[in-house]
C-alpha cells in the first residue's frame, strides 16, 4: 500500500468518495501524466521539451508552456472525469437498487 491509500478508501454516508480522496485521486493523475522536473535556475524546464526561456516570477513555467501545460492538464482532467464516471455508472449498475420499496 502506498502514501494516501489509507484514505483512498474513505466514503461519505451515501457511499461517495470523499472529497479530499477525489482531489487525491485526481492530482495523483495528474502527476502521473505530466510530470514536472523543476529547475534551479530560475528558467522554465518546459511543457514536453527542455525551453530554457526565463520563468514567470512565482511560477515554474514561462507563459508560453503555462498556457500548453493547462490545456493539456484541462484534457488529462477531461479524460480522467470520463473514466471516473463511467466507473460509477458501471459499480451503481452492478450494485442494483439498495433500497426496497416501502410495503404499505
């Protein structure tokens, strides 16, 4: 078991994931879809490549990368959204109706 797999498994009343674990789950993604190597230097280690041009004061990336590195984290978050919820779908399918209905 890893860092946060303890609390990976935390449920809400209903049954939801809480959302400290859906933040986890999702910067965890994230991070595994695109890493960052930061610089010492002061200048941009680039989105996909070595850039070398001058980083933003209080940010890692030049504006030119930042703005390739959202569109591209927007997409992964798309993508990971998409997966999640059919995941749902397919457990609350699989788990059927929870409740009987009421006899009188």
């Amino acid at each position: 078991m890893g860092p946060g797999s303890i609390s990976a498994r935390t449920r809400t009343r209903t049954g939801d994931q809480c959302a400290t674990c859906q933040d986890q789950a999702r910067n965890a993604r994230l991070d595994a879809a695109l890493p960052v190597t930061p610089t010492t230097d002061g200048t941009c280690p680039g989105h996909t490549s070595p850039c070398g041009r001058t980083a933003m004061p209080g940010d890692l990336y030049c504006a030119r990368c930042r703005i390739a590195s959202q569109r591209d984290r927007d997409r992964v978050l798309r993508e990971w959204e998409t997966v999640r919820d059919a995941a749902v779908a397919a457990a609350t399918a699989q788990e059927g109706p929870q409740r009987a209905a009421a006899p009188f």
